[in-house]
C-alpha cells in the first residue's frame, strides 16, 4: 500500500531530496528493501512447513502412532 499511495503522500512526492535523490525514489527504494526480507521470511517458512508435512506422510505408520 505504501508503494501505491506514494504519490498522493505531500512529504513524499513532492520537489524536495533526500540523501541527494528525489524523495519518491529514495521512497520506493526503501519500501522495496524492507518488503524483499520480509517475503523472502514468509516463503521460507511456507516451504519449511510444507517439507515438513510431507515428510510426516511419508514416514511409515505403526499402529501406536495412530492412537
């Protein structure tokens, strides 16, 4: 959402820099590195969870463990 409303944000886009770069670049630059780990983190537990179920079905059931 931060990425979509950025050009009706006044203190985002509008003629102003900073760090030297204009304000919306430097906007969507930051929103894109704190967004890449933070995905990157949710689909690696998907996959972590979904590798672990599978490995529980493929493990050979005894009768005790179904109890």
């Amino acid at each position: 959402m931060a990425l979509l409303a950025a050009v009706w944000l006044p203190f985002v886009n509008g003629p102003r820099l900073w760090l030297g770069l204009p304000s919306l670049l430097v906007w969507s630059v930051a929103w894109v590195l704190v967004l890449t780990p933070a995905l990157a983190y949710v689909e690696r537990c998907r996959n972590n969870r979904r590798a672990a179920a599978a490995a529980d079905s493929a493990a050979p059931r005894t009768s005790l463990e179904e109890c």
